[in-house]
C-alpha cells in the first residue's frame, strides 16, 4: 500500500507545477479546497485527459489494498467502482468544507486515507446482516459514512451536538446517494433518554464511536442506545488496558460487558482497538445522566 501512494505522490507532482503556473502561491490552499475541481478545471487541457481517472483508479486500488491488510479484507473484499468514487468524494467534501470549519486537523489524502477511512472501516466484519447502528458524537462522519459505503446493508444514525457539522453530514449523504442514513442533530444524553423523540433508547443493534473521551464516559453515552443483546463498539488507540480496568465499573452498572478486544495495525503502524462491549441487561433509567453529568463525575 505505501508504494502505491508514493505511486500518487509521484504522479500529482507534474501538476503542482502547472498549478504553480496558472494559480500561483494559492495552489495547494485550491487544491485542498476543492480535490477534484482544481484538479480538472486547472490543467485538464494541460495535461493528458485520462489524469483524473488514473487518480480515481489508484484511488480505488489504494484503499482496497489497504482494507485487504486489516480486519476488514476478508470481508468486503475489494471495493467496488461505486463505493471508490464515494470515498473520492466523500474526501473532496471533507477537505473543501474544512476550510470554512473545523472538522479535522487531518487533511493530506494519504493521512485521511488510512487515519479516517480505513481506520472506521475496521468494525465492518463486526456487524451483522442488515444491522442498525448509530455513531454517536459522528463529528465529520467517521465512522459511520466509511462503514456505510462499505455496508450497504447496514441503516445508519449519525448523532452530533454541533448542527454545522450534521449540515455537512446531510450534504454528504446527498451527494453520496446514500439510503438509510439519519442524520439527528442532539446531545447523546437527550436523545437517549426514556422520553425521547424519536424513541432511540435501547433501540440499535451497535452503537460505535471514536470520540475521544474514558470508556467509562463513553459508555454513559453509548450503552443506552443498544438493544439487549447488541454491542457498543468503542474505536481505541495505544494502550489499554488501565482504561478497560477503570470503566470495568461503569459498565457492570450500564448492563454492559467486555465481549471482546480486537487489536489492530493501520498500514502506518499505528497501534488501534476495537472494544466489543456486549449489552446484556437494561441500562437503569437514570443514565446516561443530565448533560456534563458523565464527564465531569464518571462513573
């Protein structure tokens, strides 16, 4: 996989120079903004005319390459035209929005390729046939729309407190044409609670999130939302296991249980887990606690 993104290093660098040319000193800031539409607006007459495709092959390959080095190959298999030029575009998106709001501090293709959408894509073999899932404090999208392309099948809630960025998440489905995709505007603490509307209390297969934050506090978030039987997936990096110790707690009360860690490598060598954590009874009705409550005083 590294070879073959030195590969697309290789073959943007003739462009940089046209771009030099006919944009100036803002070339990269162009570039970044918009992915795609600098790329072909600003030297398709320049350069040869099967560039564009060329780079959504590589593209296409790229990722398929390095979802066959991690948990998910063996599942998804190589990815399909359509879903290649939904990563592309999911990208140009991404970094065009960025520039107007903070999404992410991540923003060079090959970084994003492998830190954002591999890295989400690793829970795709987890999920059962036609399973619901809601990804909680969504943020850009991760990783919830990476394991929509790659599961189709899969209905997905993205849930965020900020309502810029459920705005961007909206725009993205649409340009996406992705079906079964909610995008809910709200506090984690509101919309899983008894009386809620629309009831999502207790009512997914999986909830999963790469929010930064203890297990302990995450699970205070994430647990209530799934059905007995169904799992919270936490996304995890370094090391462990004084984390999974110190939540033990939190989720004997939450009715939940450590099923199972999955330990991973993204083809950078970053260390990531996956913590399976199985809903085996009821979540009290009295968590997740009011707003701040979880964070300031976990359990």
């Amino acid at each position: 996989m590294k070879e073959r993104l030195l590969k697309i290093k290789d073959a943007l660098n003739p462009v940089t120079e046209v771009l030099g040319k006919t944009l100036g000193g803002n070339y990269r800031d162009t570039l970044r903004g918009d992915f795609g539409g600098a790329l072909r607006e600003a030297f398709a007459e320049t350069l040869r005319e099967d560039f564009t495709e060329t780079l959504r092959e590589d593209f296409s390959e790229t990722l398929s390459e390095g979802l066959s080095e991690t948990l998910i190959g063996d599942v998804c298999g190589t990815l399909s035209e359509t879903q290649a030029r939904q990563f592309e575009k999911y990208y140009e998106l991404l970094v065009q929005k960025n520039e107007v709001m903070n999404l992410t501090a991540i923003t060079e293709f090959d970084e994003v390729l492998i830190k954002h959408f591999l890295d989400s894509c690793e829970a795709a073999p987890l999920l059962h046939e036609n399973a619901s899932l809601i990804d909680v404090g969504t943020g850009a999208g991760f990783p919830g729309i990476p394991l929509k392309i790659v599961r189709p099948d899969v209905k997905v809630c993205l849930l965020d407190a900020l309502a810029k960025r459920i705005d961007f998440l909206k725009e993205v489905v649409e340009a996406l044409s992705l079906e079964g995709v909610d995008c809910l505007h709200g506090r984690a603490e509101d919309f899983a609670g008894n009386g809620s509307s629309p009831k999502l209390r207790e009512s997914f297969d999986y909830a999963v999130s790469r929010a930064v934050a203890q297990l302990s506090v995450l699970a205070e978030y994430c647990l209530p939302f799934v059905k007995v039987g169904g799992f919270f997936i936490a996304y995890k990096s370094g090391d462990i296991e004084e984390e999974l110790a110190g939540a033990a707690h939190a989720l004997e009360v939450l009715g939940g249980k450590v099923s199972e860690v999955k330990r991973f490598s993204l083809p950078n060598g970053d260390e990531r887990s996956l913590v399976l954590i199985q809903k085996i009874s009821e979540t009290p009705a009295a968590y997740p606690r009011r707003a701040g409550k979880p964070t300031k005083k976990p359990l």
